[in-house]
C-alpha cells in the first residue's frame, strides 16, 4: 500500500471527534476497506478541549510510504 489518504476531522468542544469525512480529490489510494479503518480509528481519537467552545474541522493527511509505515 503506498500513497496518501486525506480526511477532514471535525472536534466538538470538549475534544471528541464528532465526524471524519474522506477527501477523494486530495487522496491517491482509493480503497474502501483503508478509508473505514482509518475513519474507525481516528473516530477513537481524544483532543483537547476548545477554547472557543466551537467545532474545529482539521484535515489530516495519512502518507504511506512503500513499506507500509505512516510518516
């Protein structure tokens, strides 16, 4: 597996993830079974609370190199 996978994470206030959305223009690996680990994954994630108390969309780009490895 070698390429890039591109989402937009959306944390709640209090640092959950609230919703992850797949990029498919910014994404070179087009695999379904990748896109719903890794959107099962990042849906685990914790952050810190908002400051503002708003929704905070961030897109985040998965690289996998040639061996597999994320950088």
């Amino acid at each position: 597996v070698r390429g890039r996978v591109r989402v937009t994470v959306v944390v709640e206030s209090q640092g959950t993830v609230k919703d992850v959305t797949y990029d498919a223009q910014r994404s070179t690996l087009k695999d379904n079974t990748l896109q719903a680990c890794i959107t099962d994954k990042v849906k685990a994630w914790r952050f810190n609370i908002s400051l503002t108390g708003a929704d905070t969309p961030m897109p985040y780009t998965f690289d996998l190199s040639a061996n597999g490895l994320l950088k």
